[in-house]
C-alpha cells in the first residue's frame, strides 16, 4: 500500500521560512516523479516544484528563488524548503508522486493528472 505521509508546516510571519517532508512508503520515491502543489479555496490546485528520478527540478515562477524542492533518498522523503515566504504562499500544500519518466515529469506543475498518489495536505499561514 502506498502512503504519502506529510509533515511540516504551521504559521510563519512574512519572510520567513518553513519545510515540508513527505514520507514515501510503498514506493522507491527516488525513481518516481514527485511534485509539490499548493490549493486556496475557490482555487484550482497549483503546482510548486516537481523534481524527477534523475534529479532535476522544475519550479512555479512564482516561488522561483525562494522554494527548493529536494530528495533524501535513504529516508524516502521528499521535502519543500520554502524560504521569503510571503503571504500569497499561504495555502494547504500537498506532496504528490507518479511513476512518470523524467521527461513526462516536465509537465507535471501544469498537468498534475500524471500524480498517482497524494499527501493528505498540510496547511500553511503567513501572518502579515
């Protein structure tokens, strides 16, 4: 059974930072695509960064120099590293992973159907 197990988040003033962790169990995470993607209410659910099995990354240009998506692959956890957030960053953040070869992970901020499995969310505030 695959499980996607979030961790991280809570309330931040502006400018500051947080991670996010999501633990892969039933899966080798490190030959997946996986990708992070955020949802307001009234919103289509957005994504953040994908990083592919060969390591590269793909970020939103509107967290572009701030957020930096990464692997721990002994740990099989996926983490979001989100620094200067501000307070448009605030949103429920979910992990997501599908069995995509790199180059179908490219496109999978616009087109997350290629997402398999989902994180249950985690909820993040920016306090002005």
């Amino acid at each position: 059974q695959v499980q996607l197990a979030q961790s991280g988040g809570g309330s931040v003033e502006v400018g500051g930072s947080l991670r996010l962790s999501c633990e892969a169990s039933g899966i080798d995470s490190a030959s997946w695509c996986l990708a992070w993607y955020r949802e307001v209410p009234g919103k289509a659910r957005e994504g953040v960064g994908s990083i592919a099995s060969d390591d590269k990354t793909e970020y939103a240009d509107s967290v572009k120099g701030r957020f930096t998506i990464g692997k721990e692959r002994a740990k099989n956890l996926l983490t979001l590293q989100m620094d200067g957030l501000k307070p448009e960053d605030a949103a429920t953040y979910y992990c997501g992973a599908g069995p995509l070869s790199d180059l179908g992970c490219r496109g999978v901020l616009i087109y997350p159907d290629g997402m398999s499995y989902w994180g249950k969310g985690t909820l993040v505030t920016v306090a002005t």
